[in-house]
C-alpha cells in the first residue's frame, strides 16, 4: 500500500507510477553534435556516415531551454536550409 492505503495490489501501484511518471518537458539532446565517438552529427546537422542526411529538430539542442522549447527549435529549422544551400 502507498500513500495511506489508496493504491491496492502490484498492479495497481505499477499502473500509477507509470501515469506519474513521465515528463512534461520536451525531450533535447539526444542526438549529440561534434566529431567524439558519441556525437551523431556534425556542427553542419549532418548524421556522421550516412550521406544525405541531416537531424534539424531538438534533440541537437545540448541542454533544454529555460523557456519553450518551440523558438529555439524554430531558429535551428530556419539556419539548416541556410547551411544546406550554402554547401551546394
């Protein structure tokens, strides 16, 4: 029992802790950029070893923002066209 005996049984607990635990902030930071054996792509976006391809959303982003994570998102998806077509 937990909380005062609210919560009846295994099943029961386990079904609460997986509705109480999830985040309400927006996921950055797994797509590591820079040139270590860890980071997937470059400073240009680009995956490293896959050709063609680029990762433009969040999770290039190294830590969360204080704020909303939807202007800085914004900002990366307007530089990558500019980087691309740069290259071309």
């Amino acid at each position: 029992m937990l909380s005062g005996g609210r919560y009846q049984g295994d099943e029961e607990l386990i079904r609460r802790a997986d509705d109480i635990a999830t985040t309400i902030f927006h996921p950055v930071g797994t797509c590591r950029k820079g040139n270590d054996t860890m980071a997937v792509v470059d400073s240009q976006l680009r995956v490293h070893r896959l050709a063609k391809l680029r990762v433009v959303d969040a999770s290039v982003m190294p830590t969360i923002v204080s704020g909303n994570t939807n202007s800085p998102v914004i900002m990366i998806a307007e530089k990558a066209p500019e980087t691309i077509l740069s290259e071309a």
